[in-house]
C-alpha cells in the first residue's frame, strides 16, 4: 500500500518538496484523499504533478481538467486542450455510455470556448449515446452555431420526438416548421449567417480573414478593377497610405491630403464648395484656409481634372468632432498646429457632430463629385488612425470611440441607405480595429508610434481591395 501522510499534505516549500518526489503511487492516494476532503488546491497540485510525468490515466486526466474549472475562459481552454489529444489517442472514450460526465465535460468546454465544430460533433455523440430530448435540443443550438441549419432542424425534431412535453412547444414547432419551409425553397437565396473569426483566423493569413470575414459580403459585388483603373483618394494620412499602396501595386492613384487637423466632412463639404467657386456658401477666411492647406501643383482646376479622369473615388472619413464658432456657429477650419488647435479650443466650440450632419455632408460632396464624373465609382472608409487630442472630453480614447463609431455609422448610412449606385464600403476599419485588437503588430510595427498603421497590413489590406474587386 502507498504510504499515506499523518496530516494532509500542505503546499508550503515541505510539501510541495515531499509531493514532487513521492511516487507515482503515493501520488495518486494523496490527490484522491485530499480530493475527498474536498481539499481542492492541494488536490489539483498532486494531479498536475502527475499529468506533468505523463503518467496520469484518461481517469486521472479527466479528474485534473475538472479540478482546473474555475469560471474563467483561460482555465476553461486548458481543461479542453488537457482533453483533446486523449480523445485523439483513444477516441473510443466517446463511443462508451459509461463516460457520459466526460463527454459532457468536453462538450460544454468546447461550446464556451471553442471550437463550436468539436462541440457539435462531441455533442452528436452524445446525443447517440443518451437518446435523450435534452441533448438534442443542445446539439440543435450547437449546430446552429456552426452553421449546419438542416441537422439543427433534424436534431431539433428528434429532440421534439423524445420528450414532447418539454420540447414539442409552440415556438419550436414554429421553428421547425419555418425552418424546413426555407429549405426546400431552393429559388431563395438563404440569408447569409456571419461568424466572428476565431483567434486562429486572427493570427493567420490577413487576406484570408479578409476576405472569409470582415469583407465577406464584398464578394458578391461586380468586379470592376482593371489594370488601368485610376483612382483619386481624399482625406486624411490614411488615404496617402491607401494611394501610395495602389501605386505599389501598380495602378495610377492621385492623393489630395487635407491635413490631419481638418480631417472632417464639415472641411471635406467646404473645400469641394470652394474647389467649385461657390464662394457664396464658403466664407472668405475658409478660402484663404484652404488656398494655403493645398500642397504644392494643386488647384481648383487640376484637381477637377483629376477627379473627371478618374474612375474610382476612394473617401476616408476620419473624425467626427469639429471647431465651431460660439455666436454663428460657423464651421471652423484650424490651423494645422497643437497650439492653435489648442487656442480655438479656448475661442471656439469643440464638439463631436452628429451622425445626420456627417451624412449630409457626404452626399453632398458625393453629388458634386458625381455631377463631373457621372460614371466614378465611389468607396469610402473609415481611417482607423486615432484622435491625437479631445478638447471635449478628459479621455482621448472615449473620444475617439464615440468619433469613430459616429463615422462608422456615417458611412453605413451614405453607402446602404442612401440608393446612391456603384458605391462601396470598404472595412479598413474594422481591418485595423478588430483584427489588431487580437493581433497586436497593426499599429506601431514600424516606429512604435501609438497612432501609426503599419504599413505591411496597409500593404496587405489593399491587396485584398484589389482581389475583391479586380476583373483580371
């Protein structure tokens, strides 16, 4: 018999000592003991141990995955990662009724923190094993997260059949009965269901979670890019980005920069009215602003040549937060200077606009653009280069997110809801925002700034642009 302590074994410097050179055997006694009592850390220690020399039984494995449970998604993952190679090397565990607690075990982790395909699939072979209504009806909701509709719906009428006094309810009769109504309408098209990328996708090929993912529904549009397509970009420094990575790739790209400090539609509206000579809307301190912000070989003139020359134009909104005076309430055009930024603010009023006046200034920007250029594409997006500084409130990231959001929803609302035609939008965005919140070299990569987009994922972000909607 393996020797057995006279007091539990504790986890101070002795214990643990006495628990890394104890045999295999003792080992085993001390967990189930001290398991017993309900001493569930020096348990969970005595079970690591032995999982760690690779000598633990699926018993004793299955025993230190649940031990290491403790609500969060991080021990939720290692208590599934313990498990899944042991199903690899003995998948028979899943095909025995008496292992119906470790398959739910598997089961639920997997549904919580993924993959939900094992989950279905561990699911599938339970509800075989049990036959009863309960896990079908998981299996159903399981299945239906993968995107399997016809076997949620067969595992939802199976689970109906075997316990109709839980199962077979109004609701679910409905359900079902819609359900295989859509499936055997083969002339609809069926509603596309999106799923949130897993971690892998994130940490995998960007083109590929591009185009799997974030620009999922841009697939089924018209291909139209060709190797002599000529696009005119506008905006802030993630527009220069955009233009200069299209001239990488080879097309021919115009780039108007309006600095980053007027990176507004407000300024936006202003220049294409002042661009026009429509003097009377464009006051004359506006004029003057925006004669001294053109960059050097740009005029009214030249750049309307280059907009009616052009069969692609690409507009990225940036903020929406803007300097308006106190009495008129006049847009505001700053200086492009922290000081002067910082002064308006003290003159002037600084607030985030609201999405309906974004709106209307795009598509009256759109307009004009479209009233010299009939036939131009339009695409617009959303630059994920952050605000430097708010004036309206204390944190710049709230800012930043109640600005960006605005924008986002301004470029939602001009592209979907506006019935303008041959117009996109593309996620940069989301691209940046999203997948560089799970895989942190989007920003920064190339000079550690904060507020700089790396420019290999700009690089990649519209090679994937172009593979979308390229006709060669």
């Amino acid at each position: 018999m393996p020797s057995q302590p006279s007091t539990p074994l504790t986890l101070d410097a002795q214990g643990l000592s006495a628990l890394t050179q104890a045999d295999t055997a003792t080992l085993k006694q001390w967990g189930d003991d001290h398991l017993a009592r309900g001493e569930l850390d020096t348990a969970r220690q005595c079970f690591a141990e032995l999982v760690q020399r690779q000598v633990a039984d699926a018993t004793t494995t299955f025993i230190y995955a649940q031990l290491l449970v403790d609500g969060t998604h991080k021990q939720e993952a290692s208590a599934r990662d313990l498990l899944l190679p042991l199903i690899e090397a003995q998948p028979s565990l899943l095909q025995n009724p008496q292992n119906e607690s470790f398959i739910r075990f598997i089961v639920a982790r997997c549904r919580n923190v993924g993959p939900i395909e094992r989950a279905a699939v561990f699911g599938s072979q339970l509800a075989q094993l049990t036959q009863q209504g309960a896990d079908y009806f998981d299996l159903s909701e399981m299945l239906s997260m993968a995107g399997m509709i016809e076997q949620s719906l067969d595992a939802l009428d199976r689970a109906m059949q075997l316990d109709p006094a839980r199962f077979a309810t109004d609701a679910n009769s409905d359900t079902l009965k819609l359900g295989r109504a859509n499936a055997t309408k083969k002339t609809v098209a069926r509603r596309p269901i999106g799923r949130y990328p897993e971690q892998q996708h994130f940490y995998g090929d960007l083109g590929a979670l591009i185009h799997n993912f974030i620009a999922r529904d841009l697939a089924r549009e018209e291909k139209f890019l060709q190797p002599s397509t000529r696009f005119f970009t506008m905006g802030s420094c993630f527009a220069r980005n955009i233009s200069r990575a299209l001239t990488q790739q080879g097309y021919t790209s115009h780039h108007l920069e309006i600095v980053e400090h007027i990176n507004t539609t407000f300024a936006n509206r202003a220049f294409i009215e002042w661009m026009s000579g429509a003097q009377a809307s464009t006051s004359s301190a506006l004029a003057t602003r925006f004669a001294e912000l053109v960059p050097p070989g740009w005029d009214p003139q030249s750049t309307l040549d280059k907009i009616k020359h052009s069969d692609v134009f690409i507009l990225t909104l940036g903020v929406a937060p803007a300097f308006f005076d106190r009495v008129t309430g006049e847009y505001i055009l700053p200086r492009p200077s922290q000081l002067s930024s910082r002064v308006l603010a003290e003159k002037y009023i600084y607030k985030t606009t609201s999405v309906q006046d974004n709106v209307d200034n795009v598509l009256q920007l759109i307009g004009f653009i479209r009233s010299i250029a009939p036939a131009i594409r339009i695409v617009i997006t959303v630059s994920p280069v952050p605000l430097m500084a708010s004036f309206e409130f204390e944190s710049c990231v709230q800012a930043d997110c109640i600005s960006k959001s605005t924008m986002r929803l301004v470029a939602h609302e001009v592209v979907q809801n506006s019935a303008l035609q041959n117009i996109y939008y593309w996620p940069s965005f989301e691209v940046f925002r999203w997948a560089g919140s799970n895989a942190s070299n989007y920003f920064g990569a190339d000079d550690g700034s904060s507020v700089h987009v790396s420019e290999d994922k700009v690089s990649q972000t519209i090679k994937a642009f172009i593979d979308t909607f390229s006709a060669t």
